[in-house]
C-alpha cells in the first residue's frame, strides 16, 4: 500500500500520504480510562472506560459516505472552504500529511498559502482528548480566515443513541460557559457524569449547540450551512 503511505521507523510512525485510503486507517489514543479512536481523515470517537455506555462523541457505523463523523475542522479562507484532514469537505489539498504515532496522530493539510497542523493525543492520567491547532501562513499577504471546530455529542449509550430516535430528539442538554460547551444530557437524573469541549488558549467569536443550526437541516458534514 505504498501508494498512501509508508512507515517511518527512526520516528515510530505510520505516514499516510493520501487521505482516500481502502477503509479508514485508524490510530487507537487513550491511558488508563479514556480512548479515543481516530481515522486519518479524522474521524472516530471517545469513550470514558465503558465504549457502549460511556460513550462521548457520536459515530455512524457502515455510513455512507464511509468514515463519517469525526473531530473536524472547517477553514475558511475567503469563501474556499477546507479541512485538514480532507474530510468532510474533501476540497482538493496543496498538500496532506497523517502520522499516526504512539498515542498521538498529526494531521497536516495546507490550501493556497495556509497550513492547518492538528495533534491528537490524551495525555496520562488525564480524562480528556486535547487538540491542538497550529496554522501558518506561507504567503507575503495577510490572510483572514475563520476557523471552526465541531464535534457532535452522544447521548452516552452508544446504541440508543442510534436506536432510540424519539427518546433521544428531545433529550440533549447543555450548558455554555464562555469557552466551553458543557454535555450535561441526564446529569444527576440518571448519571453522575458530564462531559465538555473547550477552547483553552483564545476567546471563541461564537458558538451553535445544535447540530441543524450549523450544518443545515439538509445539509451534510461536507457542506454546513
């Protein structure tokens, strides 16, 4: 398969160099209660010890299109709309990179004179997946971009969340504090656990807590409104 990747032994790493690999190709992230799951295009999911009914992040299994559903994040720069890892958009990238390491992966996409870098690991004894962002500008000129990150929740028990629709339409919760998005579904109702997604290091310009507002109620992952 040398034509969408190799390994680099001195790094200990699996290197892909086309994102539109056979099936997904998958690193596993994660310490003594937390996993991660994570494609290289990005996709996957979190759990916290129990992956049926701890489950923290939503994924569609056997969907069409394959591999959907993941940590994204969406760039736009001056109406050219892309991702780092190729999906979901799959805009045409300058340039792609996946290195799946030991408890890590680092995807790197670059389009028209941005480059987009994200490193995913979970750090020891730490409930939690951290993400961090780094973007260059290759070029002379100023760019103005606007940066998005999304990430859909599961209403823990992974299969009714995918069974149970009319159960689950209406029981969604969450709480907002500055940066942060608080997963609060059932909360000292029927669990004593919470899950969130924060931004750490920067003021967010603004949030969506439902999935329709940002991708449209027709729309698709590749194509939010």
């Amino acid at each position: 398969m040398k034509e969408f990747g190799h390994f680099d032994d001195d790094a200990r790493e699996y290197v892909i160099t086309n994102p539109a690999t056979p099936f997904p190709w998958i690193n596993y992230l994660g310490n003594e209660d937390f996993f991660g799951l994570i494609s290289n295009t990005a996709g996957g999911y979190n759990f916290y010890k129990d992956a049926k009914f701890r489950r923290i992040t939503r994924y569609r299994y056997n969907g069409v299109p394959m591999d959907n559903g993941g940590r994204y994040f969406y760039i736009n720069d001056n109406g050219t709309v892309w991702n780092p890892g190729w999906k979901p958009c799959k805009t045409p990238l300058d340039s792609y990179e996946c290195r799946h390491g030991m408890n890590y992966t680092r995807i790197t996409g670059s389009k028209n004179g941005i480059e987009a870098s994200v490193l995913f690991f979970v750090p020891l004894k730490t409930w939690a997946e951290i993400q961090k962002v780094t973007l260059k500008n290759t070029t002379a000129e100023t760019k103005k971009i606007k940066l998005f990150s999304f990430a859909e929740w599961c209403l823990w028990n992974a299969a009714t969340d995918m069974e149970n629709f009319q159960r689950n339409w209406s029981t969604g919760e969450v709480e907002i504090d500055g940066s942060v998005i608080y997963h609060k579904t059932e909360y000292k109702e029927r669990r004593n656990h919470y899950a969130y997604y924060a931004v750490a290091n920067a003021k967010i310009d603004g949030y969506d807590t439902d999935r329709e507002s940002f991708i449209g109620l027709y729309n698709e992952f590749a194509d939010p409104r």
